[in-house]
C-alpha cells in the first residue's frame, strides 16, 4: 500500500488530468423530407463526392473545443435546440460525432432521464434493485445501495407497494435516490434536478456536492435552471447554436448569457411591434421602424424616476412633431403624413404627472428586466424613413436624484447610435437636442 504522502501525490497527478477532451467536435444531423427517404439512407450510402442540399442538414454541434478535467463540477447552459443534450448524449457515448475528436476517460454514470427502465407494477424496492442488477451491481452491494436510497428518498413507510401507487414527486425521488447512489469518476446530468419539493430539491443538490467531494467526481451538468447550476458549479459553458460562446467563471458567464437572452427578445418585440403596427396603419406603406431608447448604463437602476417633457421631432425643414410621450395609445393618423409614433410597449414608463406646472411622463426605476424606456417611430414610405437621418431630437428631463444613462438611436437599417450621455443634476431641468445621426457607440462609450 502506499503512504498517506504518495496517495496524496497520487491524489494531485489524477486531479490534473483530463476526464473530457473535445477537438472539432461535430454532430449534424441529415433532415428528410418524406420517412421513405430516410429509410433508403440506411441501405445507400453516398458517394463521397455527392453534395447535399444545406437546406437540408441540421448542425447540433459545430466544431466544438473543450477540456474538462477531475474533479471538475461543470453546468452547460444555452436556449433549447443550443446543442447541450447532443454534447452529454455524445460524452455518454449514446450517440457517435459526426466529426472532430472526443476522449472520455474513466467510469461514467449518467442520468439523462429519470424512470428509465422503471415498470410501474414493480414495488419501488423491486425497481431499485432491478435498475442496479442493469448497472452492474448485486449481492451486499446492491443491499446498501438500495437501503442508502430508500433513506435518501425517505420512502421507508411505501417503498414495498407498486410505483404506480406513487405520487410523481414520490417516484422522481426514488428514481433520483437510485441513480445518485453510485459513486462514478464522471456524472453527467440532464434536467433532472427539479425533482421533489424545495425541500428535496436542496438535499438533491446536497447530495450531488457530497458525491462529487468525496469520490472527486466530474460533474457535467446542463439545466435550465442556470442560476440553481451556477451555486453548484464554478465553471459555466454557454452554447448557442451548437458553438461554444462563453467558457469560464460562472458569474460572468450567466451575465453574458443573460444579455445575449434579453438582446435576443429586444429584437423579437421590435419586430412583433413591426407587424402589429403595420396591420393599424390605415393602408398606409409603412417601412421598418426606428427607435428613441433612454437606456440606463449597465442595465442598472437609476435611484430616482426621471420625468420627461416637451419630446420633439424636428425635420430639416424645420417642421416640429411633438413626440406622443402623454399617449398611449398607437398613432397609427401619425404625426402629420411622415410618421406613426408610439411609445415603446412592456416599457417601465410611468404615469402622466405634473411636475414644476409641466406635464411629464415618468421613466421609473423599475418595472422591466431592462432598465430602459422609449418610443417608435413608423415611417411612412422611404422619403420619410430618409427624412429621419437628419432629423433632430429635443427632450427636457428633471429628475430627484442623478441618474447616467445613454440616448440612444435605433435606425430603420438597425444600427444604433449612442446620441448624447444623460447625466442628470438633481432637481433642475435640463434640455437635450441632438441630430439622431449624429454620435457612435464607440466614441460615447469611451467617455
């Protein structure tokens, strides 16, 4: 046997090496128009020269680099479709890659669903021993197995009756009891830490950090619920259609994520806003909006609502639309025959108010996930939408406490422009007038 100094020697070296390690990995998948058509695929094989429609082919995974090392506990996170059930699926070895390479050392568990192979008839004792008998496990050690789930599960007074008779939160915490009951170098985990009540739900997680402390185990999981993943584990892998954009400290890959989430609905509720005004525009040719955003820096709070009043469109003509920041509703008449104006939906505008014997509208601190507010405009035809690129925006805003956020201008083409910094002075108005073609987000930024 070797000393107490050469077992922690020993100890450190395989704490060091890799368990995972993934270079170019690639799954795609080949999508069939009729069933027939598949079926034929697994009796002809293509020739190597033969080209493929890419309409036609589905990149679940796409060159995909990574090293996940002993003693690892690592969440995957991303949008449904990201690709993270193909990567545990191709780490568990259920399915092959289509190309790259994948090493996978040591001994693998993996719990990609619960209840498989549970039969509802079977008494949950039955069911325990029958899925440990599959994973290789019989005799004394099956025993305590068993006797260490039922205690985990606290099923003592049920575990003899048939599963059927079970509630479901009663057969996903044998299920999950069972299958954590194994002491793997490699646990990997889909989806299947919400089981139970909040109660079971921590002693689940407890659970997963005793295992993975005690046999140094690698835990490789994905879950939805990111933030419940992060306080597990310190390493986060963000995957977004099938490629890896952020590796690294958990924190900081949740606030990327999170962003590129809220970017991603921004984008979605502009769009639904598009069409949604188009169908109230009166007949009218409508082409793609533009957007007036006050934006707070860094997403964060501001520590006082800011009140604002007197908005105004100028044209290069000198024409002067006041902006519908005291309305509501959708203005599909228009200001004058140029634009449809409305203010920006799901928006933490407040109410209308009389502040200093000025009517004002009030953008709240709070109210939204995004701590921004603004308008849209809707051009009518493309002279108006030209119009825009050189016309000027005028605001006076009051607030009760300094605020810094940025002004910021959306064109129809989707660019966006960082017009004007606002900071504010408690207590006194000020008056903002900036060209909305005027400014960059890169010259602002750097002030």
């Amino acid at each position: 046997m070797p000393s107490s100094t050469a077992s922690r020697r020993i100890s450190s070296i395989m704490s060091d090496e890799f368990i995972i390690r993934a270079e170019k990995l690639t799954k795609t998948y080949r999508l069939y128009d009729k069933p027939h058509e598949r079926l034929f695929s697994l009796f002809r094989k293509p020739k190597p020269d033969q080209a493929f429609d890419p309409a036609k082919v589905h990149h679940a995974l796409r060159g995909v680099d990574l090293e996940i090392r002993r003693g690892e506990k690592v969440a995957i996170i991303g949008r449904n479709g990201a690709g993270k059930s193909t990567l545990l699926k191709l780490v568990t070895r259920a399915i092959e890659p289509t190309s790259g390479k994948l090493e996978v050392r040591g001994k693998s568990h993996a719990l990609l669903s619960l209840g498989a192979g549970f039969h509802p008839d079977f008494s949950g004792r039955d069911n325990a021993y029958s899925f440990l008998a599959h994973m290789g496990f019989a005799g004394k050690k099956a025993d305590a197995l068993v006797d260490d789930a039922i205690a985990f599960a606290e099923l003592e007074e049920y575990i003899d009756q048939p599963l059927k008779t079970y509630s479901t939160g009663m057969q996903a915490r044998l299920m999950f009891a069972v299958s954590t009951a194994l002491e793997p170098d490699l646990l990997v985990i889909d989806e299947v830490l919400g089981v139970g009540d909040a109660y079971f739900q921590n002693k689940s997680f407890e659970r997963i950090r005793e295992l993975c402390a005690a046999n140094n185990t690698t835990l490789l999981l994905v879950s939805h619920d990111v933030y419940s993943a992060a306080k597990l584990c310190p390493r986060v892998i963000w995957i977004d259609q099938g490629r890896v954009k952020g590796d690294g400290e958990a924190t900081a890959m949740l606030k990327l994520y999170e962003d590129s989430i809220r970017i991603q609905e921004d984008a979605r509720q502009k769009q639904k806003l598009a069409l949604e005004f188009r169908r109230h525009a009166l007949g009218r040719s409508t082409t793609l909006p533009a957007f007036i955003e006050i934006r707070a820096r860094d997403n964060a709070p501001a520590a006082s609502p800011a009140y604002f009043a007197e908005m105004t469109l100028t044209l290069p003509g000198g024409d002067t639309y006041a902006l519908p920041i005291f309305d509501e509703q959708m203005k599909a008449a228009g200001l004058g025959d140029l634009f449809g104006a409305q203010l920006m939906p799901h928006s933490p505008w407040g109410p209308v108010a009389e502040i200093d014997g000025r009517m004002t509208r009030a953008w709240n601190n709070y109210g939204a996930v995004e701590h921004k507010a603004g308008l849209v405009l809707h051009p009518f035809g493309e002279k108006a939408a030209a119009l825009l690129d050189a016309a000027k925006l005028s605001f006076t805003v009051r607030t009760n406490a300094a605020i810094d956020a940025d002004v910021v201008y959306i064109a129809p083409s989707g660019e966006e422009f960082i017009l004007h910094r606002l900071l504010t002075q408690p207590g006194e108005w000020q008056t903002v007038s900036v060209p909305l073609a005027g400014g960059s987000a890169a010259a602002i930024a750097a002030t």
